[in-house]
C-alpha cells in the first residue's frame, strides 16, 4: 500500500492523521465526527492562517507612527520601530511578500525613517532597502527616486565611522545602494548623476581609524566600496564604463591605486611582524579580498580606455605596487589575485610603450 495523499482540507486533514495512525479508522468512523470536534479542529486551522497583508499593513503603521527623531535610541518608541524593521525584512525575505510590502508602501515608509532617523533606526531602515532591492528588479524600478537619498548617506564624511552606530550607517547607505544599482541600468544612470561614483570612491580613501572596532568598520567599508566598482566596471552598459573612466575616473582610478598601494604595505607589514591571532588573520583576509576587488576594477577599466593610468599620473605608482605584490612570497598561495596583478602590470607596461594617437587595442 502506497503512502497516503497529502491532505487538501480538514476534512482530508483527518482522514490522514488517522490512517497514519496506530489503529486507522473506517470511513464511517471519519464521517461520523462530533460537530463540536469538527469546530474545534477548524479553529484550529484557521489560527494557524497568517494575513501577511494584514500584517504589512500593520508593519508599516508601526513605522509611520513610531519614526520620531527625537525617539532615536534606547526609548519605547525607538525600540518599536527597530523591532518592526528587522522583522520586516526577515518578512521579506520572500520576493512575493517584498514585492506586495512596496505595493503597500512600505518602500516609501522604510526612506521615510531613513529621512527622519539616525543611528541605530536609520541603519537597520537602510539593511531593511538592501534586502528589497537585491535581486528584485521590481524593487529596483520602485526604489530609483531613493537614489539621491542613498549617495547622500554613502558620501556623509559625518558617517564615516567616528561612533559604531555612523560607521554602521554609512556601511548600510552602501549595500542598500550596491543592491539598487546591480544590473539595472536606470539605477546607474541615476547613481552616476547623482555623483554616486565619487562618493563610493571617497570610502576607499578612510583612514584606518583609532579603535579597533573603528579599524574593523571602516575596513569593512572600503571592501565594499572596491567590489561595488569592480562590479559596476564590469556590467555591460558601456555608458556606465564611460562614464567610470572619464567623468570620475580621476577620482576613482585615483582612489584605487590609493588602495593598492596601501595594501600592499599593510601586507608586508603583516608579514614581517609575523602577528598571529584571529583579528589578525580576518583583517589579513578583509585586505586580501580588497586588493583583488581593486585590482579587479582597475583591470576593466584600463582595458577600456588605455590612456587613463596616463591621465590620472600614477602609472609608475602602481607600477612599482603591482612589482611588489607579486614579488611577495605569500602569493603564490594566492594565484587568482596573482594573475590580475600580473595583467594589470603587464597591460599598463605594454600601454606605456605604445606610441602614436588613438587607443590601443587590448586582449580583454
């Protein structure tokens, strides 16, 4: 005998506890049930029914109510509207609730606090944009007017990590925007003309900061920072590639070989002070993965427009950084960053032999 079906209804619903139970009844036994028991089991099922409308709905009620400046903090008020937008976005999750919360307005009351709010409310607000935006190109079309609001919070040197809840912040700013922007070519337009690359670029340019928690945050920043220009040097769009390369690439290009350089010292650093321990080891890992972001990015842009290294006037710089790196012995455990330092490096000298105008064809 076969498994038994899965039950459609209650009255489905029984008849499959029973026939999976120890001493399966007849058919007449399950039509014969007591109605108080039969009104019993359908209250049952239908307190296990949940209204996510209903509960959106409520959600973004609570936002709207609950989003005073004045409230930032450790406040009833305050602790409300956290709770609400973290359990928002574990909601959402799912991309049909996303998507049904944005056509209750829960976009326009999620921008809401983040207008009205700092701190603590406005970071898990801007998480809460992220986790709408990533991989929901509905979300993206809906959140294009938050563009201006995101570069704004990206660029905010007063975000830059002083206190743990900016540094959070302006940390949020970036995903939220990382997630608007990916694959959708509105949203770069709009981030471009918004003076978006910039403001992404100036996150690589941070200092470490005093703390080690400050050290930590701002780390963590500029890692973002150099894996959202490498991606967006990578899209398609040759508007946007253009766009990198020309109108800020001075900035940008600038800013990352400010980064390549930086990190190729702290490495060397690292490895002749011989440090142990596991925040050493994670910060050893975070620059690693920066360099290969910025090395990245770097790469697709100088193949693009081979001149650029030239405009910006820091070839021999990154030169002699890229000759470094791949003379350090530690590389070779590291082989996919090995091979973008040597491309790099081996395209920006065969671009600086190049003479005569016009633009050098490249291997891409």
């Amino acid at each position: 005998m076969g498994e038994p079906r899965l039950p459609q209804n209650l009255q489905g619903l029984l008849r499959f506890c029973m026939q999976v139970g120890d001493n399966p009844p007849t058919s007449a036994d399950v039509a014969s049930m007591d109605p108080e028991r039969a009104r019993w089991l359908q209250e049952a099922m239908d307190s296990l029914t949940v209204d996510i409308g209903k509960q959106l709905r409520e959600r973004i009620a609570k936002l709207l109510q609950n989003a005073d400046p004045a409230a930032d903090g450790d406040s009833e008020a305050a602790e409300k509207c956290l709770d609400c937008l973290e359990e928002t976005k574990d909601l959402c999750d799912n991309l049909d609730v996303a998507n049904d919360f944005i056509k209750l307005g829960g976009l326009d009351a999620a921008a809401y606090v983040c207008q009205r709010c700092g701190g603590r409310l406005r970071s898990a607000a801007l998480h809460l944009l992220a986790g709408l935006f990533q991989n929901n190109p509905f979300a993206q079309v809906a959140g294009l007017g938050c563009v201006r609001d995101l570069v704004c919070a990206v660029g905010d040197v007063g975000n830059s990590g002083g206190g743990s809840d900016d540094g959070d912040v302006r940390f949020a700013a970036l995903s939220a925007l990382s997630c608007l922007v990916r694959d959708c070519p509105a949203a770069q337009t709009a981030c471009v003309q918004a003076g978006g690359l910039p403001a992404i670029a100036g996150c690589l340019r941070l200092g470490d900061g005093v703390s080690d928690d400050q050290q930590r945050r701002r780390r963590r920043l500029r890692r973002k920072a150099a894996f959202l220009l490498a991606s967006l040097a990578g899209e398609e769009s040759d508007s946007l590639a253009d766009r990198l390369a020309d109108d800020s690439g001075g900035v940008v290009v600038a800013s990352l070989i400010d980064s390549v350089s930086e990190l190729v010292d702290a490495t060397d650093d690292a490895k002749s002070a011989d440090e142990g321990g596991e925040d050493d080891e994670a910060a050893a890992a975070e620059r690693l993965d920066w360099l290969e972001h910025a090395l990245r990015c770097l790469l697709l842009l100088c193949q693009r427009r081979p001149r650029l290294l030239d405009n910006v006037g820091q070839r021999s710089r990154l030169e002699a950084g890229l000759a470094s790196l791949l003379s350090s012995p530690s590389l070779r455990c590291l082989p996919e960053l090995g091979e973008l330092a040597d491309r790099l490096l081996a395209l920006s000298q065969r671009q600086q032999k190049t003479e005569g105008g016009g633009e050098e064809a490249v291997d891409r």
